[in-house]
C-alpha cells in the first residue's frame, strides 16, 4: 500500500485490520456497503461478478476496489465461502452519527469452509465436517466436527483408514499443524481445502486442557477416548482453531464420541462408485441413498447418508 494511500484515516484503518487476518478476504462495511481493497477486490470481483474499480479517482497509487450493498451479505459470502475462501467480516462496531472522528470498525465473524453455520451457507441433506489431522511416525489421529449439528467424533489408525474416513466424511476444511503439509499432500493429495496450524497447537497437553475446559470435566474417560492421545491432539485443535475464528457459541457441543474400526463394513472409493452408494455417474441416475431417504426432516436425511 502506497505512503499516501495508507496516510487516509480510513486506509489506516482497513490496513490494520486487513494485517490480522492476512489470508482472509475482508469485507470491510463503509455505510451501506461491504467493500474489498487490492488483491481481496480482485479476487471478489472473479468469483461475485461485480464490478472492479479504483479507489483515488484513478491515480498512480490507487487500489482495486469492488462492493456491494450490506443487505446483499448473504448472497455474495455464500459464493465466496462455496469457492473456498476465509472470509472476514468488518462491521462498524459504533454508530457513524454518533462517532467522533473515524468509526470504529472490527472483525465480528471469520467464516471459513469448515465453521460455516448459516443455512443459507449449508447443504441441508449434509454434514458440513470440519476435520483435523495430527500426524506420528505410524499412527494418525483424527477427529471431525459439524459445527451447525455438534456432532463430534475422533479415532486414531494408519493412513489408509484416515483416508477411507476423509473420501466418507468428505469434510469442508481440513486442519493440520504447519509443519506437516508435504506430508498431508503426499498422503491424501490435494483435492480438499486445507488450512495450517502453529504446532504448539497439537502439542503437549494444550490439546487436552482446551477440550477439559470447554466439557468441564477432570478427565475424558466419560468420552471412551481417553487411550487416543492422538486423536485428543487433533480434537483439541478444532476447538482451538473455532475460538480463533470467533466462534465463541459451542455450547451445543457437548460430546466426543469414539469412532470404532471394526464397527463398520469399508469399501474402497471405486466399489462405492460402482454401487452408486451415494452419487451417480449417469445425468438423472438412482442412487441407494435416493431410495432409502424416505426421511421427513434435513436431520434425518444428514443422519441417513452419515449412517450409509
């Protein structure tokens, strides 16, 4: 950002805010409108087909800029969200008339992939699973959470159950320390939307104290999972990374369950496709969970294609 550019009152303020959240887009709220600067407006303008201009009226220092109005929110973030972009919201925190100086603004809600909650944002008939992985020499740990359900879950194996229970979960984000991602890549290839943690995350007993804290117990033996350190590593992450993108609300999480191997008949990802299980490879084909969802409610039907 040019010297005369970021010397605005108002651009000094959006550079501030942008520097928290670097790899989110951020919509940024000027009266009536949510406005994108620079790389973000660029990006903005691609994926929500509006318009792409210049702030400064044109000079060499001006930015990119595109907006649209407020009450147009939900439209554009379901496509920004759908696409696989973080986005940060900036409300103004104060009202404009009674402000003195420039309002006071700050990020109200960071959504991501995996921690989207508006239906508007959701497939009704799914889960929306957001998924972490943490990594030792044989063994991984995983857990999975839907955030808008507060179903909960986590086991450990080796790569090749981790990866049957991605291809079945079919999660939204998935979490992993920083240091790992040629690992994770060569593992499970780079066909989900991923996201790096600091590793002090998955480390020592952090991961342990933020789920003791958030169910309010002394132990986890009441979840089954306490003899799963790896799998407490990576479900503690999740909690930590919700707090992180200020989802505070999670009381409705109120269990961790413990997912069992050998619980489940598994096949591999061509023999479900070949069964039309879930999807069909044929414009208007049946598939088994077309005919057996006979349910009458969105939770019903989660439940029935969690199940199959």
């Amino acid at each position: 950002m040019s010297k005369s550019t970021a010397e605005t009152p108002l651009m000094q303020q959006h550079a501030a805010i942008k520097r928290k959240y670097p790899d989110a887009i951020l919509l940024f709220r000027v009266g009536d409108f949510y406005e994108t600067l620079g790389q973000d407006a660029v990006v903005a303008s691609n994926v929500l087909g509006i318009t792409l201009t210049k702030r400064n009226n044109g000079k060499a220092d001006a930015q990119e800029l595109a907006g649209f109005p407020h009450h147009a929110m939900e439209t554009y973030l379901h496509k920004l969200v759908r696409a696989g972009y973080r986005v940060a919201v900036c409300d103004q925190l104060e009202d404009p008339k009674q402000a003195k100086g420039i309002v006071r603004r700050g990020v109200t809600e960071l959504i991501t992939p995996g921690t989207a909650m508006n239906e508007k944002l959701l497939d009704t008939l799914s889960n929306n699973f957001l998924a972490s992985v943490f990594f030792s020499d044989e063994q991984q740990g995983i857990a999975l959470l839907d955030i808008s359900t507060g179903e909960f879950f986590c086991t450990e194996g080796n790569v090749e159950y981790l990866d049957k229970l991605l291809q079945s979960f079919k999660p939204a984000e998935i979490l992993f320390p920083k240091t790992k991602k040629k690992l994770f890549t060569e593992q499970f290839g780079e066909r989900y939307y991923t996201y790096g943690l600091d590793d002090w995350i998955y480390s020592g007993t952090y991961a342990q104290d933020v789920l003791l804290a958030h169910f309010q117990t002394l132990t986890l033996k009441g979840f089954g999972v306490e003899d799963l350190p790896l799998a407490i590593h990576a479900a503690g992450a999740i909690l930590h990374y919700l707090k992180e993108t200020e989802h505070h609300q999670l009381h409705h999480i109120s269990s961790l369950q413990r997912m069992t191997r050998n619980d489940f008949l598994w096949m591999d990802r061509f023999t479900i496709q070949n069964l039309e299980l879930l999807e069909s490879g044929r414009e208007h084909g049946h598939t088994l969970l077309r005919v057996l969802d006979n349910t009458v409610s969105p939770m019903g039907s989660r439940l029935m294609k969690r199940w199959l």
